[in-house]
C-alpha cells in the first residue's frame, strides 16, 4: 500500500496514477506532510516554503478534498507553470520543488501533479514576504523568532542525517579479550528530533511503547521461530537492562533452551539522544542488533544458513519500519511519524572468516581472493523499506555485497533459489541446525 513516505522516496518513475490512486483512498487527512488541493491557488507557493522549511512534504494537485466518488480530479498542464512562476515570485529567494506530473488516461490532457518539497534541497529559511511559514499538523504558521534563528543556523535535517552514519560497533569482548559472539547483525538510524523534545528526557511511558512495539515487530517474531527451532526455551522480550540514563535508553532482548550457560540469541535496541549543553539536538540516534552466541551456549557453532540470514535481517530491517515502532519513535522524538526515516544501512561482524560462516551454502571461494569477517552496507535512499518487495531486493544486494566481499561466489544463485523456494519469506532451516 502506497503510503506519503513511500511516495516521497520513490523514483520518479514510479510514481504512477496507481500510487496516487492508492494514496488517496487511504482517506488519509492534510497533515505535516501531506496537502491536497483541487486547482493551482496562490496559497501553493507558501505551503511550498512552510514544508521545506520544516520537514518536507507532499502536495497533490488535482485531487479535491470534497466527499466524492473519485477525488482525483486533475488540472490542465498550464497549472505547472502556475506553480513555478509562483514560487518563483512569492519565495525569497526564488525556488521550485519538484514537480512531477501524472496524466490521467481520457481526460482530454489532465493530470495529477505530485509536488515533491525536499528540505534538503530548498535554500533554508524560504521567505514569505519577509517571514518564515512553518508547517503545522495540517496547516501553515509562521516561525517564531527562535524557529527563524533555528532555520538559520541548521541544515536541512534530511540533509544531516543523509551525512550521517551509526558509530562503529564491534563484536563484545569476554573477560579473555576474545570475541563473545558468533556473528552481529546490526541496523539503525538517526530520527529527527523537534525542538518541543531537544530539552526533554526520554519519557518512560515513551521508551514502554517502544519496548512494546518491539515486542510485538516483525524481529520479536523471527527471533523466537529461531528459539524454538533449536529446542523450547526461555525468552526474555525487549526490557531496559545495562546502561540507561534520562537520554539514553538501552532494552534487551534474550532467548534461547533452558539450561544454557549463556543465551545463544540477544537483541539490543538503543536510542541515544545526545546531551545538548546548549546546543540544540538536531537527531535521536537508534539502533537494533543481533547477536548470536551458540559458540558460548553450546560450545559449538555451525555455519549459518543464507535462509536465516535472510529471514535475520528483513526481519531487523522491517522492525524499524513498522507502524507501531516508528509512532512510538515519532512520539519520543516529537515528531509527526510520516517523517520518520528509514534505516541507513546493514553492519555485520563475525568472529570467524566469512567463508567459513557461510559455509555448506553452495558459495565458492576465488582462489587467492582473501576474506573478509564483516561489512559496512549502505540501504539505497529511493527504496521503500516499507514495501516487502523492495526489501528484499536490498537484502539481497547486502547478501551479494557481503559474499563477494569475501571472495565467494554463488551467492545470486542461491538467493534465486530460496526465493523460488517461497516466494513469500525465506526457507527456514531444519529444526535439528542451531542456526
């Protein structure tokens, strides 16, 4: 289902009559992000600078708010020029959003435009007859004088977080300074903070709806088929352990048979919003990991299945763009969740070479080629996370990156094969394989 965000992100190939289509019936309301308006109106230019200004947006022109049939009603092509001449003449200084225009078939030449405001891309502060219109939830305002100051001095923030990347991370040490986990899967990224939140505390009522969300997303739910797929067990579900403080939240999750000496599946999710010493906090940083320990619960560890990688790491991947995760993100950070973005990448770390971790695969080894015991994998900004589709074709982009990078071959081969296999979600491994 198309969805503002997706929308925003996509190429603009891919926006298509059937996305709007699909938009508009959701019925979802004006809002941060979203505005509709039936015909070209000099009140476009100003909505133009007031989401560039704050978040960005969607402006769909050609569709009417009216309680009709078919909502999607279209304008003459004139009403792009319209819209360029106007943000030309009202924004100071002068400057168009995208614009992409989508025909309606048998409407004697009209189209939907979809106006497309990056923030990242406008000349910040945009100017309205010498003042600053901001975005509210469903209407503009104007910036106060600390709003103004604030656009002044910051960048757009989908510009920052596009700069901006997860700290390194390792695999945790023993007391023996060796590794203490078979492998690490990690994914993350860096929520917009609004200045209502910069000077708050993480709320606990917050980080609670948080720890729920996980407890009920897509990774909760993989890690526990894994759980029950090497023997029943305990499980601990998300639930603050280690180091926590007012503005940094640490929930852990475990699982595993009972009896173990240590649990061989645990999840950490952090979020770290940072002490601001009078500086205003521009982003949240959150993060969820995976970590497998079998060599320590079993004293044995086994190479690990391209079906459950793959299962891992949609799963990590879906969890951070599921509805409930990102309201509840969106609520800690202040923001409308419409805004909230995708995660950046895929951090993974092993305790042994790749080859041998991916071992009885069907990989290769190039003779001479090296290896490698990780990789850093940037996600693809135009794809929708959201749509299971689309993420899977990232997934196995990172899984093919990660193979080569190690000096393996096979890896396309073997996904065309799983994929066969079920269409729909990865073949599980047998229950009598720890991985």
């Amino acid at each position: 289902m198309t969805s503002t965000a997706s929308l925003f992100a996509c190429r603009p190939a891919d926006v298509t009559l059937e996305r709007v289509r699909e938009l508009v019936a959701i019925g979802q309301p004006e809002s941060l992000t979203l505005e509709y308006k039936e015909k070209y109106t000099p009140r476009i230019p100003t909505s133009v600078a007031a989401m560039a200004n704050s978040y960005g947006g969607l402006i769909l022109v050609g569709v009417t708010e009216s309680n009709v049939d078919d909502r999607v009603v279209g304008v003459p092509d004139s009403a792009i020029v319209q819209i360029v001449n106007g943000c030309h003449q009202t924004l100071e200084p002068p400057w168009e959003p995208e614009i992409i225009p989508v025909p309606l078939p048998e409407s004697g030449g009209r189209m939907v435009l979809v106006v497309r405001v990056d923030p990242a891309k406008a000349p910040r502060p945009l100017l309205v007859q010498g003042a600053a219109p901001i975005r509210l939830h469903g209407r503009n305002s104007v910036a106060d004088r600390a709003g103004l100051a604030r656009l002044i001095n910051e960048a757009a923030p989908q510009a920052v977080a596009a700069g901006l990347r997860l700290p390194p991370t390792d695999l945790p040490l023993d007391d023996q300074g060796q590794a203490s986990a078979d492998f690490l899967v990690r994914t993350g990224m860096f929520v917009p903070v609004d200045a209502s939140a910069t000077w708050l505390p993480l709320s606990e009522r917050g980080v609670r709806a948080f720890a729920d969300a996980l407890n009920n997303s897509p990774l909760h739910h993989a890690l526990f088929r894994w759980c029950a797929s090497i023997g029943e067990g305990g499980m601990n579900p998300f639930h603050r352990s280690g180091f926590n403080r007012a503005r940094k939240v640490r929930l852990l999750w475990q699982g595993g048979p009972n009896g173990a000496s240590a649990f061989p599946l645990e999840a950490v999710a952090r979020i770290d919003l940072p002490d601001a010493y009078g500086t205003p906090v521009s982003h949240l940083q959150v993060s969820v990991e995976v970590l497998a320990r079998f060599q320590h619960a079993f004293g044995r560890t086994a190479p690990l299945p391209v079906a459950r990688l793959h299962e891992l790491v949609d799963a990590l991947t879906a969890a951070l763009v599921d509805d409930k995760v990102t309201a509840a993100l969106a609520a800690l950070a202040g923001i409308d969740p419409l805004v909230m973005p995708q995660p950046l990448g895929l951090d993974f770390l092993s305790s042994t070479d790749m080859p041998d971790l991916l071992a009885g695969n069907g990989l290769t080894s190039v003779p001479d080629a090296g290896t490698s015991r990780g990789a850093n994998l940037l996600a693809d900004p135009g794809v929708d996370q959201r749509d299971p589709t689309e993420r899977r074709a990232l997934i196995d982009s990172w899984l093919q990156q990660i193979s080569l990078d190690a000096g393996l071959l096979g890896m396309e081969k073997v996904l065309e094969q799983l994929h066969d296999t079920s269409p729909q979600q990865p073949r599980r491994p047998r229950r009598t394989d720890p991985l």
